[in-house]
C-alpha cells in the first residue's frame, strides 16, 4: 500500500538483469530486484551495489510509469553503494542527504521502499556498530533497525527531518528485549560523501584496491573458519577448504572477522601474497595465497 509521505516519491523500482556466466550469479542470480533513490536534480540513483554488480541491462521504474533504461555507474565494494544514471530523467524529486552520524540508539526513523513494495514502515535504531560480512566485507557504523522492512534491498532509511540517513543492505537477526528477531542493516550515508564525486567522475572510488581471497568465513567463540571458497578464487587455488580455522594473517593470530580482514588489508593492495597458518583436521598448515582485485573478477557494465 503506498504511503503519502513526499520522500516515498524519491524512490524508484530496479530491475537489473546479469548475465548467467558472471561471477555473482550463482550467489545474487541473474535478475534482481530492489530500490534506488533519487538523490540529486539530475535523476542520479543511489542503490545497494549488489543489485547492479555485472548488470548488462538495468531497467528504473518512478511513479509507477513505464520502465526506462539505465546505466550501471558505478559499485564501490568498501560501502557496498552503487549508482545508476538513469537514460532518461525520472519525474521525482531528489532526498536530501542527512547525517547518519546524528542517530543514536532509540531513534525512530522510518523506512520507504518503492510504492510497489510496500508503505512506509516506522522503525527503532537498534544499534550503529561495526558490522562483519562472511564474505571479506567490514562496515564501520553499520544501523540496525526493527522491524524488518521485507524489501530492504537499496531501500531508504530516512530520519525525522525526511533526510536520507541510510540504505537498506541486508536483513540480519538481533536481540531486543532478550529476544531473537529479523532486523535490517544499513549503510550509513555519511559513508558515501566523501567518495560521491569520485564514483561520479571515475567509476569508482580514489583508493588503492584491498587484496580479496574469495573467503568465505564465520565468527564463533574466538575463532575464525572458512564456510566456503569462490569458485575460481585465491583461496580455492590455494587449496583453503569449508572447514578450515584460520590461525594466523602472518604473525599474527586470528580471533574475529574484524581482526582477518584488518590484519588482511594492512599487507598491501590487491595482488600481494597472503600468508596464512590454518588447522585443518588438528593439522596446521601454511598457505601462500596470492591476492587479487575482486574487481577484475567481475564483468563490465556496458556504456549504453
């Protein structure tokens, strides 16, 4: 059911579509959908990455017109936002940018997604904390909200002033009140300022590459163990395997997701030789895996 909120008219519906054969279609599929926001007077869309990552064709709905073509612009792995430059520009205002450094834990805030999706959905701030994906992926100030919105994909979380504070990435479980329950994190915005014009002008964000694995791994009980290997990765190359602890980045031991990808990104940029101590089977066993931009594994948006 659609909402009357004015902000609810800056989003718009994506649909993108990935070619079979690109590196994140087993995990993300070949066709996606989810929401983007209007964030500027030229009709440029703000999105979570994931839905356009290898996208051939991007396909933008505003105000429940006709489908218009769009370009994939850009995807920047550290944050996880992507943008799209709409071919041709939506009949929608833009969402001024808020602060997301000004929520605190408490906060109501509400959640928009495209009209089609769903109304308007207030929500509590849980938590703005460092966030650890299984999947070589670390998220400063990280916000967590409930409930769940069922449609958080690039969904907009916007504060009490109609500012857009965050965008919606995954839905995750948290404890209220001693309790388990589905929750949504978000991107804080505040992370996308200072890299905007970047991605604008260059397609991605002036930094040096991170060396990637294609590790999989999880946290438990002061330990770090890989889950899984990307088909075709560093890590599958160097015979890492489900199962596997992972001891030591070096000298130095592993404890926590945080402390593997810090100690992993502090040796150099992508391509630089990772030395890994692991236990498999009570064995220990060192690795060297070479590194490599997790860019240069993914297919190119085509310039329409």
């Amino acid at each position: 059911m659609p909402s009357d909120n004015p902000a609810h008219r800056s989003l718009v519906k994506i649909r993108s579509v990935v070619p079979d054969d690109a590196f994140t279609a087993a995990i993300l599929g070949s066709e996606r959908v989810g929401n983007g926001v209007v964030i500027n007077s030229d009709g440029l869309i703000l999105t979570i990455g994931y839905l356009i990552a290898e996208a051939t064709d991007v396909w933008l709905t505003a105000n429940s017109g006709p489908e218009v073509a769009g370009h994939a612009l850009a995807y920047d792995q550290v944050t996880g936002f992507g943008l799209v430059l709409p071919l041709e520009k939506p009949d929608v205002m833009p969402l001024a940018l808020g602060s997301s450094a000004a929520l605190h834990v408490g906060d109501r805030a509400l959640v928009l997604s495209y009209p089609e999706f769903g109304k308007q959905q207030p929500v509590e701030v849980l938590a703005c904390r460092e966030f650890a994906g299984a999947w070589e992926y670390l998220l400063d100030g990280a916000i967590f909200t409930a409930p769940a919105h069922p449609h958080w994909s690039g969904a907009a979380l916007v504060d009490d002033r109609g500012s857009l504070v965050g965008l919606g990435s995954l839905l995750v479980r948290e404890t209220v009140d001693g309790e388990e329950t589905n929750a949504n994190m978000f991107v804080p915005i505040d992370l996308l300022k200072p890299i905007l014009n970047d991605l604008l002008m260059r397609g991605h964000a002036d930094r040096e590459s991170r060396p990637w694995l294609g590790v999989y791994a999880v946290e438990v009980t002061g330990k770090v163990y890989v889950t899984g290997v990307a088909d075709g990765s560093p890590a599958q190359l160097a015979d890492l395997r489900e199962g596997d602890l992972i001891s030591h980045v070096g000298l130095f031991e592993i404890g926590t997701l945080p402390e593997f990808y810090r100690r992993l990104w502090s040796l150099g940029p992508a391509g630089t030789h990772v030395p890994l101590v692991i236990v498999r089977g009570g064995t220990r066993l060192t690795l060297n895996v070479r590194s490599v931009d997790r860019n240069d594994l993914l297919k190119r948006p085509q310039a329409n």
